[in-house]
C-alpha cells in the first residue's frame, strides 16, 4: 500500500497517510470556499472539545491530533481522520460525507492488508 494517497474533492487533491488514516488540512483548505474556515474552527469551543474527546478515547495527546510533518519539502498540517470528519460537517456536509466515505475506505483497505 502507498505511504500516501490522493483523493480529489471539487478538483482538489487532498493527501492522505495510508498508514494512519491523517488528512492534510492544508490541502483541504485549498477547496474553494474552505480557507479561512480551519483557522475559525480549530479556535472554537467545538474543536477543542473534539480534541478533548479524541485524546481521552484513544489516549494521545494533541500533537498526535494535529501534527506539522514535511511533505515534499512543504510543511504540511496532518489531521486525526475523527477531526477532520468533524472539521468536514460543520463547513460542508458534502464533504463531510466524503471524508467518512474516505476513512471507512482506508481502513478497509488496511484490516484486509494485515489479514
């Protein structure tokens, strides 16, 4: 299985680690209409509430949520799959729907890789 993928969402490439499911916000926020919106949510009550939750069910701490990781030479901003599902529904139910999509897909893909 490739280390990255890509999947496109209104002719938008967005990365994906294969490996542990994480999205790049960066290219997510290169949709139109989605720039400024990461920044907005990532400071509300609802985004850290969402971190809280996820580092509480699974145990890890915010920079294992949200991680700065460099992808061809371009620091990229990686996202928990569960964050970005939650980031994806509140600005467009759409591709809020895709990204559940895309994870269900990935993970998919991976239990049958390890059978």
């Amino acid at each position: 299985m490739d280390k990255y993928k890509k999947i496109y969402y209104k002719n938008t490439a967005i990365l994906f680690r294969s490996f542990d499911g994480y999205f790049s916000i960066t290219d997510i926020c290169m949709i139109d209409g989605v720039k400024n919106k990461w920044y907005e949510y990532i400071k509300s009550d609802e985004a850290r509430d969402c971190i809280y939750v996820l580092g509480k069910k699974y145990g890890i701490d915010y920079d294992d949520i949200i991680n700065l990781y460099i992808y061809n030479g371009n620091l990229t901003t990686w996202v928990h799959p569960s964050l970005v599902i939650h980031f994806s529904m509140s600005i467009d139910s759409q591709l809020g729907f895709e990204m559940i999509e895309w994870v269900q897909i990935n993970r998919e893909e991976t239990i049958r890789k390890n059978l």
